[in-house]
C-alpha cells in the first residue's frame, strides 16, 4: 500500500487522478505476471476530523474497492460531526475491514 496526498484539489479531481493512475496500472502487463490491477480509496480531508480519521475512511474505501471486485476506485465516506456517535473512532491509521463502517 501507498498514500498519494494532493494538495489544493477537490474530491472529483482526486477520484479523477486515482482513476487515471488505476487505467494507467491496469494497462500495464508483463510476461511473467500478466495483468496489473490496482485498488483505491480516496478520500476528501474535511476541517473538523483528524489526520487519522481521514486515513481510516480513506483505508476504509481501500477495502470497499478490494470487496467489490479490485481494479477500482472507491471513494470515503464522510467524517462523522464532532459529537455524533460515531466521532473520535480510535487513532488507527491502518484499519481493518471488520472495523469499517
């Protein structure tokens, strides 16, 4: 696995990029290997979540990609509001598909 962080750029232009680096990987093919696929998640940073919440939701839509077949991009869903049920879930940067909503 690998991050990509993009700067000043909005979810669409994000999903846009992953797309064309997942067309570019799926492209690519060698003798011994065969076809290259590639999983992604992407996810929009949003002022009131933390840098691990963002890394969670976004390894997050990494599983949901991977679960509905691989070779695609999956976008994260929103952070929840500060003091809604689900906010402050856990500091894991490296989630697991059982803890995924």
């Amino acid at each position: 696995e690998f991050l990509v962080i993009l700067a000043n750029v909005g979810l669409d232009d994000a999903q846009e990029s992953a797309e064309r680096i997942r067309s570019a990987v799926a492209a690519s093919e060698d003798a011994a290997v065969g076809r290259f696929t590639l999983s992604l998640g992407v996810g929009l940073w949003q002022s009131h979540e933390t840098d691990d919440e963002l890394l969670h939701r976004t390894d997050c839509a990494l599983y949901k990609a991977k679960a509905r077949g691989r070779n695609q991009v999956a976008l994260a869903v929103g952070a929840p509001l500060p003091g809604s049920k689900n906010s402050g879930a856990g500091g894991e940067s490296s989630a697991t598909q059982a803890s995924c909503p």
